[in-house]
C-alpha cells in the first residue's frame, strides 16, 4: 500500500513536529492521526488552510505546553498507592493498568486519562514501579506506583521496608527463636 502524506497539527512521539510533512501508513493515518485531529491530509487546499493558522496553532501549542508544564512542577514526584490482592511471593493476582493508574492519580488531584500513562509492561508485582506519564506531546513527568496489598503495607514499602509475607514471616519466627532462647 501506498504511504499518505499528512500535516502534522502537534507533535508526535517518533513521527515529527508540527507543521511537518509525514509520510504514513493508510491504517495509522486512518485508524488514529486523523481521527484524533493530530493530522490533516496533505492536499493543496489544506496546505493553504494550515499555513494561514498555523501562528494561531502554535500559540494554542505555547499555552497548553506552559500549562503542563506548570502542572508538572506541582506535582513532581507524585506517588499513587494501588491495593491489589497478591500470592505470599508477591506476585499480583492480575495486573496494574493504566487505567487503574489514572484512577489512582486523579483521586490523588492529577486528572489524567488512561491514554497520558505510559507503561512499558504491565506491572504484575507488589512493589514501587516508575511510571511515565505524559501531560502534553512535549512534556511528560515520572510518577512512582506503589503496588501493595494494604495501606500498611504501601507504607512500609514507601520507606524502603520490604513488605512481602516472606519477610513478615521469617521476621515473627527469628522474634519467637529470640523469646525461646531467653
């Protein structure tokens, strides 16, 4: 199939900047960049209407990059606390999603959609993941997932304490040892 010639409206990760010619595939062009107002077919016409804009659209650019941006400084470092139930080896039964990190993040006072978190895996351990999440196509902040089954538990792993059963366990039987012996 032959590659489609678009406009770009913003930028797009590893595609190109505003204002750029791209050559795309038909699905992708089809299925998401034009559907979602990031593209606008490349014919004559809408070369001459985007040219005419374009000083307006970079400045509704500007402004909303500043917004985020703005938003990042505030909540820089933000952690969101996720409950799920794991097996003792920490193991989650299931997966933590991006939606379940939007969620989370909005009760926290981020309102973020699902499509702003980035995951490179799904995360299926209790535990303190990294998250990217991007607020703007030029501004994106890292917030810190913390996966535990309890809210005690969550504590303890926010102060670097290992929250699994294992430890738990081993810890009450060494305390039992100690009592004996004395």
């Amino acid at each position: 199939m032959a590659a489609i010639e678009l406009i770009l409206l913003q930028r797009i990760e590893n595609l190109g900047q505003m204002g750029e010619l791209v050559r795309v595939r038909p699905g992708f062009a089809r299925n998401y960049l034009l559907p979602q107002g990031k593209a606008i077919r490349a014919n004559a016409a809408n070369r001459e209407r985007f040219e005419k804009e374009r000083v307006q659209l970079e400045a509704q650019n500007i402004k909303r990059r500043e917004e985020a941006e703005r938003l990042a400084e505030r909540v820089a470092g933000m952690t969101v606390v996720i409950i799920r139930q794991a097996g003792d080896s920490g193991s989650l039964y299931g997966s933590v999603t991006p939606r379940d990190i939007a969620v989370a993040a909005t009760e926290g006072g981020l309102g973020i959609t699902r499509q702003q978190v980035q995951l490179d895996q799904p995360i299926k351990t209790l535990g303190l993941t990294e998250v990217r999440v991007v607020l703007h196509p030029e501004v994106s902040i890292r917030l810190t997932a913390n996966v535990a089954r309890t809210p005690e538990d969550a504590e303890r792993q926010a102060r670097g304490e290992s929250a699994s059963r294992e430890d738990e366990d081993i810890e009450e039987t060494e305390a039992a040892e100690v009592e004996a012996a004395i």
